[in-house]
C-alpha cells in the first residue's frame, strides 16, 4: 500500500515538472517573439515592451505565476534527479550510461541549473533595473528606453558570450525536455511529427536568442 502510494507520488511529481516544463516553454516562445522584433524594428520592439511591462495582467497575474513556475520546476527538477539517483543500483553505475541515452538526457540537472542561473543575471540586467524604475526611482515616463536598455546589455563580449553559451545549454536542455514531458503526461509514445516539432523548438528558439545577441552585439 505504501509502496503504491509512493508510485503514485512519485508520478505526480513527474506529471507537474512536465507541465511547468510546457508551460515554461510558452513564455520561452513569446519572449523569443518580442526579442525578435527589436532586430527588424526599434519602435516595435519598445511598444510592445510598454505595454508588457505596464498591463497590470501580465505584472500582477501572469508574471508572478511565471517567476512561480521557475522556482517550481527547479526544484521539482533537485527532487525528481535526487530520487533517481537513490532509487538506482550500485550497479548501474558501472554501466556506460552514454551507450543507452544522451548526454542531454543524463545531464538535466546540470543544464537546468545554468538555465536558473543564467535567469538570475537576466533578472539582474532587466528585471530588477525595471522594478527600480517604476516603483523606487520614479521619474519620467519613456516608453522608447527599452530598445537602448536592452542593446546596451550587449557592448560587453563577456555578457554576450554568457548569454549565448546559456542558450545553447537551453538547447541542449528542450531537446531532451520536450518528448521526456509528454511522456510524463501519458503519452507513452511521442509521434514523429510532435518530435520534430520539439526538436525545431530546441533549435530555433535558444539559437534565435543568440542570433539577437549577436546581432546587438555587432550592430550598437
């Protein structure tokens, strides 16, 4: 009886890091789709930054929810690896665990722990400055700021290296994430076409934000 309610616990927690993982992914589309516009238009790309950063849906109602779901499928993530670890067999350590899965997949732990940590700097750079602007230093209203807050972000080499190799981590991370999640939801069997969908994703989205930081960076 304990055993299978500890099964059951056990699937719970890998049922809810797979929907936080999707959900996650959302986000990860949309902020790509914002980003995006600040290559093609300078005046786009701050207005539809305004209007983010001032609906108070998204600033009272979705972006709490979001940081929630960050926090939420790291840690889901330190709980689920630790487990798996206890739950294997002296043994399977002598096995060569690259001969029956990916290195993405044996090491998401370890990408998701730079994705958090790369978070925190992204906070850094933009969220925290944002909050100080509009609830501490109040001063005049400039809804074309963002574009130039953002590419100044971009001069250092340093700061544009760290982004790019956090991306690719990303990559590396949705690769593996993408089909392990809906199997966590009971999809026992990923079809083809929602695979290559979650493999364009891992692809297109982390190496797209790197495009934009290498665009700014070369282009300020």
């Amino acid at each position: 009886m304990a055993k299978s309610a500890l099964l059951k616990s056990s699937i719970a927690k890998k049922v809810a890091m797979a929907l936080s993982g999707l959900f996650l992914m959302l986000f990860l589309a949309q902020h790509f789709f914002i980003n995006m516009t600040s290559v093609f238009s300078e005046n786009t790309f701050n207005s539809i930054s305004h209007f983010m950063g001032n609906n108070p849906l998204v600033q009272f109602v979705i972006q709490p929810v979001l940081i929630a779901g960050v926090v939420f499928h790291f840690i889901m993530g330190i709980v689920l690896d630790f487990k798996n670890r206890a739950a294997r067999p002296i043994a399977y350590a002598k096995n060569n665990g690259a001969a029956n899965s990916s290195w993405a997949s044996r090491n998401m732990i370890v990408t998701g722990a730079v994705i958090f940590a790369f978070l925190g700097l992204h906070f850094y750079d933009f969220w925290f400055p944002e909050m100080i602007y509009k609830y501490v230093d109040v001063s005049a209203l400039d809804e074309t700021r963002y574009f130039h807050e953002m590419t100044a972000k971009f001069e250092s080499p340093v700061r544009t290296g760290l982004y790019c190799l956090s991306f690719v981590l990303l990559a590396l991370h949705l690769w593996h994430g993408f089909s392990s999640s809906f199997q966590s939801v009971g999809a026992r069997r990923v079809s083809l076409g929602t695979q290559k969908l979650g493999y364009a994703f891992a692809i297109i989205v982390p190496f797209g934000f790197i495009f934009i930081a290498l665009f700014h960076h070369f282009n300020h």
